[in-house]
C-alpha cells in the first residue's frame, strides 16, 4: 500500500503540470465553452419550445432567412450600431472633457470626482426604472427641466421618433465616468517634457491639447471606446426596462430581438442564430477597433 501511494504520488508529481489547471479547464469548459458549442448547434435546428417535437436538422436556414428575409433583424442591426455610435461617441467627447477637468488642481476635486463615477455603481435596472418616472410626458421632471430654460416638452421613449436618442441618453449618463477614469488614468501618465517645449516655443493652450496631449492620449481613449463599444452593443437592460423594444419597435435591438424570439415565440433555433449574429458583430467591431488601437500605439 505504501508502495501505491509513493507510485501514485510519483505519477502526481511528474504531472503537475496538468493536474493542476484540469479543475480551472474543466470549469470553464461546462460554463463557457459548452454553451458557445449548443447555442451554434441549436442555430442549425428548427425547433420550438412551446412544441413537443425534437429540434429539426435545417442546416444554414435560419441564417439564411436573417441575412435575406428578416427586414426587421437588419433593421435592429442597423438600429444597435446607430445606437452604439450615438451613445459611445457622446460618452467619449464628455468623457475626455471630464478627465481634463478633473486633471486640474481646484477645490473640491475629489468629492466632485467621487460624485461622478456614481452613476457606475447603480445597477442599470435601477436606473431605467428612475428614468421611466423622469420621461413621463406630463409627471416626468425632464420636461419640466425643459420648459425651465424655454423649450418645448419632448415625448421621450413615447416616441418612435425620440425612443432611441432617449435611451441613449441613459446609457451615456450612466457610463461616461467609465472613460473619464481611463482618460484620468492615461493624463495622469503623459511625460511633462512636451508640454515644457511647446511652452517655451510659445504654444497656446488648445495647440498644445491638439498635438501633444490627444496623440499621447489616444490608445488609452481607443482602449475605453473599445470597452464601451462592446457593452453598449449588447444593450439590453436598460431598453427592456424602459421600453422593451417599443415605440413600434423604434428601440428594438439585437438583444430585444433576439429575447423576444427565444422567450416570447420561443423559438430557440431562430433565436440562436441571432445570438451567433449578434456574437460576429461584437467581436468584428471588437477586432476593428484593436486593428486601431495597435496603428496608434506609439
């Protein structure tokens, strides 16, 4: 017996190597690679929920029907990225703004920094239930905070016509401190050097913010759009609550779409092959944007 346990301790030791990671591996395997590998199966299924039958092998169809046949899956693509860009461009634009604010030395900074990344630790549930009462046409505070500076009232997420641009408001409330805290952080590292030449070489303020401070800062601003771009693709809280798709599908994405098709007319196969849509828009944009952030790397 003492010969097995040394023999066994033996073959434990010369490969621990592999023993050690297995758990990790395995783990994973079942909560991340099993479900990648059924959701691209079942994309190759018909098959209902509701119904009794087994999934129906129906190959490429359903890709097929969202890339041909399906005018409202590319409407709620062409609906997600006009979203993204809308959201992720106003939060970077205010982002950076806030970064340069809050770079400075004044009074108060720190409470006032600590007061703007609040937002980031609301969850968005929360948030879109907060902003549903804001909206309201008539009992909502936001067109009262209108007619305060002289402009006529706004429908909101009660119009087709505002739905989007509304939610997209939310979204950059929510998480333009995110790329204010990575701009800090990338300021916070530039070298002085420059900022001395161009100072003794007579430089104003906003040509030196031009060709010194946003070329150095530029990976980190790319690292936090990348960040924002990814999240705000996959939407889905906030537009649930708020909206759930609606005005007349004005708000409907990717992610509305898809759960609808899954949980509403339970149709799993259709359903998968949006989420593996969906997968292939994240992640091109995902390479797009790593593609310019190693161009601009210094």
């Amino acid at each position: 017996m003492r010969i097995s346990s040394r023999g066994l301790g033996r073959w434990a030791h010369r490969h621990a190597q592999w023993l050690f990671p297995a758990p990790a591996v395995l783990l994973v395997a079942v909560i991340i690679v099993y479900p990648i590998f059924y959701t691209g199966w079942m994309s190759l299924q018909e098959w209902f929920a509701s119904s009794l039958t087994a999934p129906h092998f129906i190959g490429l169809a359903n890709y097929r029907k969202i890339a041909i046949a399906d005018a409202r899956f590319r409407e709620a693509v062409g609906r997600t990225i006009y979203f993204t860009i809308v959201a992720v461009g106003a939060e970077t634009i205010l982002g950076l703004a806030m970064a340069l604010l809050f770079n400075r030395e004044f009074w108060g900074r720190g409470l006032l920094r600590t007061l703007a990344i609040l937002p980031m630790v609301a969850t968005p549930t929360a948030i879109g239930l907060v902003f549903v009462m804001m909206y309201h046409p008539s009992l909502g505070v936001a067109n009262y905070l209108l007619s305060v500076v002289g402009l006529s009232p706004w429908r909101w997420t009660y119009s087709s016509q505002t739905a989007l641009y509304a939610l997209a408001l939310v979204d950059v409330w929510q998480w333009t401190p995110l790329i204010m805290l990575i701009a800090l952080a990338g300021l916070a590292s530039l070298p002085r050097e420059p900022y001395e030449a161009a100072h003794l070489d007579g430089a104003s303020t906003l040509r030196a913010f031009w060709h010194i401070t946003l070329p150095l800062l530029r990976p980190a601003l790319v690292v936090a759009v990348l960040f924002r771009a990814i999240d705000a693709l996959k939407t889905f809280d906030i537009i649930f609550v708020m909206t759930q798709g609606g005005p007349a599908n004005a708000s409907e994405t990717i992610n509305i779409l898809l759960f609808n098709q899954a949980f509403s007319y339970f149709n799993m196969g259709y359903a998968s092959s949006m989420a593996v849509a969906l997968f292939a828009v994240v992640m091109g944009a995902s390479l797009i944007l790593i593609k310019v952030r190693r161009s601009v790397t210094w």
